[in-house]
C-alpha cells in the first residue's frame, strides 16, 4: 500500500541536518502497524509523507519516491489520496471548523459527494461506535480536548478510506475512549483494513498491532513484530518507570487556593455545580475526571482566564475577581492543555522570554529552564514548526520559567515519551520541596499516581470525590460511576497490575 524509497527530510528554513534520513519503509496491506518513539523523533513527519502533506503543504526539501497505492505522491495531491488515506492529525484543533459535530462528521462525505441518506446512516453508526451521540448538536469548539478527538476520528473513519492513519490517537482521551478506540481499531483490523497508528501511550494497544517501528532522531532504529520491539521500547525509555520518592508527602501551609461554591455555565449548559475544595501551600493535587467532566474550566478559574457566574475563587487569601490574568501570572502560571493557545511569538528563545519580558523579571534562570527541559537546541526554532510533544515542553518550560507560587498544568503527559515524562515527574517533586504547590489535570491516572498524593474527581461538572489515591482507586462507587477508571496507556497488560486498580 505505501512505500518509502530513500527518504531524506528537512523542513523548510532548515539547514542543520535532516528531519528524516534514509528512510525505506514498505506498510503492506492489511497489516495494523504501531509506530512509537520519543518526543521530536520524526514520527508526525514520517506520516505526512504517507498522505502527500509531505511535499504539498509543508513543502522543504524532500528526496527519494513516496508511493501511495502505486502512485507517486510529489505527483498526487493531497484530495486525489483522500479516499486512500484517511488521516487524523495530532492537533484535532486543524480537523475541526464546522458548526456541529455533525456537520463536521458529514463535511468529508458530502465533498465526495455520498449521497444524505448514507451519510445519516455513517454518522449514526460511527457516533455510537465512538459513544459520541450526546455531542452530534453541539459545536466542536465547546468540546473537552478528549471530545474534540473522538470527534476527529470519527470524520476520518466515516470515510471508510483504504488506509486509516492515526498520529496520536489516544491523546487527551480517557479511559473509556481508549478503550473503544482500541476496539474499533481492532475490528477494523479483524475485517481487513490497513492501519497505522503513532502513539505515546502504547500499553494495551502493542499487542493488538501486527508490527512495531521505532523510529530514533529521523531513522528507523527498529521494524519488526511487537514481541521483539518490547525491549528496545524498555531500551529506549519510551514507557515511564516512576520512583516512589516522586510522592513523600511534604509539609503543607496554609490555603493558598480556596474556591466556595463555584459554578459556570457556556452556551446555556452548566459545565460546573456547586464546586468547593481548598489546596494547601505545598500540595500536590491530581484534577481527574472523564472526557468533559469540566477539568479544564475549573482551572481557567484561577487565574482570572474565566468568571465564575456563581460562587467565589480566592488565591493566596485574596478573591481574583476582577484581576486580570497577567495580575494573577506572578501567583498561578498555568499550562494550557493545547500549546497553540500559549504561543505567539516566532521563536522559541523568545517565547520563553516573553512573560518575563511582561513582569519584568530578570532571565538568568532561562539556561537552566532550557537544560531541564531539553531545549537547546530548538531556541531558534518558530514554536508552531515544533512536533506536538515539543511544543508542550515550550509551553511549560515557559511557565516554569516566570516561577510562579502555584504551579498548573493542563494534560503534560500527551505527546510525551516516557524519558521526558520521568523529567516532568521529578520537576513537580522538586518544585514541592522548594514549597510550591502544583495542580494537575490529567486521564494519566499512573502519572497522577506517581506525583500528586490527593486526587479531585469530577464527573459532570460536579466534585464527586476528594481524597487519597489509594483509597478512591478502591472505591466501587467511583469505578461504577464511570469518575475514575482502570488504564492509564503506558503500562503493558501483563503490568496493568501495578495501578492496583481493580
């Protein structure tokens, strides 16, 4: 089905070194093949070959033949693949532009002209598939991260196209929309169809694909069946090992959050009801919750991002209603879930720069936040041309940097290899000891496990549980309820175990 001859890569504006080099990769039909690696290796780039997004949009200079169903991409546009490769990208926001969801559903069948009566049947039964109904009226813009993914699968699979490709599918997804990701991918596969999938969160999904690659710093540093690419993945430190010591639990002061009866509503729905929880100068607190629980809005809140129609939020003794975000930025540095919404400036040195440029605050610290982070080397690199792991590394390293009281961070395990998550795991430690306090939003629940020792439960925009990790992982109500659940993704099944999740 595809075939990669001699390929060598380099975007455009690049001259040290190539993106790719010396790729020869031949996907056959029929074969489910996963292809992982750390963050930055070339995978994304690897798939926009396959579909001619490589030479047509991103240009740069490309050399050697990429074939799709024998015929030559540099000599095929992007529509004329379409029917052939069916590609959901890693940030959903380049999927979604239409009104509904079901309008964005219907926008790729309606352009190969299908005829209304199909299209409503391909709706109806992708949309269950997915467990995506309750969202075909509502605008994808309003959507949850992990909804807004789902939903960009579901136009692609739609399509029904010969080859289905999924660079990170799992990002942002919980527990229940990996799981039935993981069962349609499988079906698929069962009856016949071609896929490949580039993914981070690899536990569950590795034995159900055919064929492993691995891809290291632009090549292909292994291809071959799953069972033999376990140990270069352990090699290459692509899963997460967390140490215990990431969850001492240290002295905690006095409130330094405080939030008392909050609720907000968007578009006429009430995304959050009756919230009240206090965090403690030092504490480390898990947010976790399903897809649209109403992580995310709640900690828009604490900064000033949103205004609470109902109820009060105070930091550091103080109410922050009327404050503006770049008051707040000084006590709570938050990292958004999508680190498109955090950039604007062209390079990354100055990105990093930026917000202690707009405090005026001294950049000493910015050559140890570039090492911790990894950064070196992409400093004069435009953010937006980063790989989405990397641009999630900006974003946070830029936060870190300003050395905010209050530490959030929105999603920092998606796009993320298991080295860098180790990093960030052991950066919330140490900025713990230092006193800080850190809130995470995560589905990671190994990762929430591994670094914060109280988790707040949403479900429906409610707080339905707040506590040990321990003890909400045995509580049987939760689990039925649907608030928390049993896979975190990086785990192998035969470790699935080692959450202690019944």
């Amino acid at each position: 089905m595809i075939t990669l001859s001699d390929i060598s890569y380099r975007y455009p504006g690049t001259t040290a070194g190539w993106t790719l080099q010396g790729i020869n990769l031949e996907i056959r039909g029929g074969e489910f093949v996963l292809i992982c690696g750390g963050s930055g290796s070339g995978k994304s780039t690897l798939a926009y070959l396959f579909n001619g997004l490589i030479p047509h949009f991103f240009g740069g200079e490309l050399q050697g033949r990429v074939d799709v169903d024998g015929l030559d991409t540099r000599e095929t546009s992007v529509a004329q693949l379409l029917p052939k490769i069916g590609f959901v990208l890693q940030n959903t926001d380049a999927h979604l532009f239409c009104s509904t969801v079901e309008n964005e559903i219907a926008f790729g069948l309606e352009s190969l002209g299908f005829p209304a009566k199909e299209i409503g049947e391909r709706i109806s039964r992708i949309a269950q598939r997915l467990g995506i109904q309750e969202l075909l009226n509502r605008p994808p813009q309003a959507l949850s991260g992990g909804e807004r993914r789902l939903v960009a699968i579901a136009s692609v699979l739609c399509l029904d196209p010969a080859v289905l490709l999924l660079d990170e599918p799992f990002a942002h997804l919980d527990w229940k929309g990996m799981r039935r990701v993981r069962k349609v991918l499988s079906d698929l596969h069962q009856n016949g169809k071609t896929i490949v999938v580039i993914e981070q969160r690899i536990g569950g999904l590795i034995h159900r694909a055919s064929r492993c690659i691995v891809v290291d710093q632009g090549r292909i540093l292994f291809d071959g069946s799953t069972e033999e690419s376990l140990g270069v993945i352990r090699e290459r430190r692509l899963l997460p090992i967390y140490g215990e010591r990431l969850r001492k639990s240290p002295k905690t002061g006095e409130p330094v959050i405080a939030i008392r009866s909050l609720s907000h509503e968007r578009d006429g729905r009430r995304i959050l009801q009756d919230i009240s929880l206090e965090v403690r100068q030092g504490e480390a607190v898990a947010i976790v919750g399903r897809n649209g629980s109403g992580k995310t809005m709640l900690i828009r809140h604490l900064n000033g991002l949103r205004r609470p129609a109902e109820g009060t939020v105070s930091v550091m003794g103080s109410a922050i209603r009327g404050k503006s975000p770049l008051e707040m930025a000084t006590l709570v540095g938050i990292s958004f879930q999508n680190p498109n919404d955090q950039f604007f400036k062209n390079h990354v040195r100055e990105e990093l720069a930026a917000g202690l440029k707009a405090l005026d605050r001294s950049e000493e610290n910015l050559p140890e936040v570039c090492e911790l982070f990894g950064l070196q080397d992409l400093l004069d690199r435009s953010p937006y041309r980063l790989s989405e792991g990397q641009k999630r590394r900006v974003a946070l390293a830029s936060v870190v940097a300003m050395r905010p009281r209050i530490l959030v961070i929105d999603e920092p395990t998606v796009g993320q290899d298991g080295r860098f998550l180790e990093t960030v795991a052991g950066l919330i430690a140490s900025l713990r000891d230092k006193g800080y306090t850190v809130i995470l939003v995560t589905h990671d629940l190994e990762f929430a496990l591994a670094t914060s020792e109280r988790w707040v439960v949403l479900h429906e925009g409610r707080k339905v549980a707040d506590g040990k990790p321990e003890d909400l992982m045995e509580d049987k109500e939760l689990i039925a309820l649907g608030a928390i659940g049993t896979e975190a993704g990086w785990t192998f099944p035969a470790e699935e175990e080692s959450l202690a999740l019944p």
